[in-house]
C-alpha cells in the first residue's frame, strides 16, 4: 500500500493518511499505480459532470470541471508543461535545463498553460452530457498511462539525478505495455472501438512531444514527464472531440 499512498500523495493534493514507500526508486515503483490514480479521479469527474451540467451553461460547466481537474493534481503536471516550454528557448541542452530549473515562468510557458486550458475548456463544453462524462472517466487514465510509455523509451537527460532519473530507475519496462492494453480495454468500453484510436493517438502525440523535447534537452526530466500527462490528456479531449463532431463515435 506504500506505492498507492506515494502515487496518490504525487499526483493529487488528496491528504492520504499512512506511509509511503520511500527510497530512490519508490516513484517509478509507485508507477504501477498512476493509471488506478487518474482513474479515481476520473471517476470524480465524472461525478461532479452531473451537477455541474445542471446547474450551468455548457462553456462555464465545461470551465469549472477543467478548473477543479486541475487543482486536485495541484497543478503538477501543468508546471511540468510550462517549465519544458520555456526550456525549450535555450541556445543549447545545458542552457534550457537551467532555464527549466528557473521557477519563474516565462512567456512560452505562460502562453502554453492558455492554450492548453483554453482547447481543454471547449473540447469539452463541445461534447454532451452523457459523452462528457465518459470521456472525464478516459482523460486522466490515458494522461497517467503517458509517462509509463516515455520512461522506458527515453533515457534521463541526468542520469542519478533529478525526478526524471529517480522515476525511471524503478519503472519497470512492463507497466507502460500493460497498463495501454488496460486503458485500450476502458476506451473501447467507454467509447467503443472508436475509443481505441482516440487513446491511440493521444498516447501518439504524447510521445512525439516527449521525443522532441528530449532531443532538445538530451534526455528526459521531471518536468517532461509532466508535460507528458498533459499533453496526453488533451490529445484524448481534443480527439474525443473530434471524432464526437464527425460521427465517429
């Protein structure tokens, strides 16, 4: 149960009581976890869809779900996004890993968090009630899903060191492959088989950014793998959307 409480105290702002897994390697360990994790949240989601669409117009009940998504990560994953935009300005891998290290956000980063949440609040304001709530339930798996699959393709950009490093010494090569196959199981249950190429390509695009970022940096960080989960669970919003509008699914 340490790795459940470890995922739980990483990923939310969910004051869980126990104690967690400690050492080097006890986040890549407690990775095994991450998809049960945005599951639970998901499912919060998606409760909180019901009143939410009751109670409000599409737009502000699509605003507020996305508002409270956030803050029960505690905006972890967002930070992770715009640390990895900024970075991306330095003239050299060095540079842009300084420049990530920088708590201060920059004009990449701050433009980056905008966009994102403006395409999160309208792919989902697009999509109906019962739809909406479905894919509230997806989203977070396929976000947690994301960096189980870039952990184990992507080298650290400073082995021994840092949270992308500590992450990828107890991942273990075999979670990211089945828990997609898990998540491919919920989409296609969620969304029919539809859903499948929605998770498919989200975890696409995830990737892609993953690997253009690490080229840029010489190998992952924490802050990548975070943006990773973001990156992620828009791809699922937006390719939900999408699909939704063109009759696909």
């Amino acid at each position: 149960m340490g790795s459940l409480i470890l995922a739980l105290r990483f990923l939310t702002v969910v004051p869980v009581p126990g104690r967690e897994s400690e050492g080097p390697s006890a986040l890549g360990r407690a990775a095994w976890w991450f998809p049960v994790v945005g599951l639970m949240l998901g499912g919060l989601l998606a409760l909180a869809a019901l009143p939410a669409d009751a109670l409000f117009p599409p737009l502000v009940a699509a605003a507020l779900l996305v508002a409270a998504w956030k803050v029960a990560t505690g905006g972890i994953h967002l930070d992770g996004l715009a640390d990895s935009l900024d970075g991306l300005a330095g003239g050299d891998a060095s540079r842009r890993l300084a420049i990530m290290r920088d708590s201060r956000i920059g004009v990449f980063g701050a433009a980056g968090l905008i966009l994102l949440l403006l395409l999160a609040v309208a792919a989902l304001a697009g999509l109906s009630t019962s739809f909406r709530v479905r894919v509230l339930v997806l989203a977070p798996v396929i976000g947690r899903v994301a960096p189980l699959l870039a952990g184990v393709w992507l080298a650290p950009a400073t082995p021994g060191q840092g949270l992308g490093a500590a992450f990828a010494a107890g991942l273990s090569r075999w979670a990211g492959p089945m828990h997609a196959a898990a998540g491919c199981a919920l989409a296609a249950w969620l969304l029919g088989i539809g859903g499948v190429a929605v998770a498919a390509v989200a975890w696409g695009a995830a990737l892609l950014a993953a690997a253009f970022v690490a080229r840029r940096l010489g190998g992952l960080t924490g802050d990548v793998l975070g943006a990773v989960v973001e990156v992620a669970e828009l791809g699922a919003l937006l390719g939900a959307a999408a699909a939704a509008h063109r009759g696909w699914l």
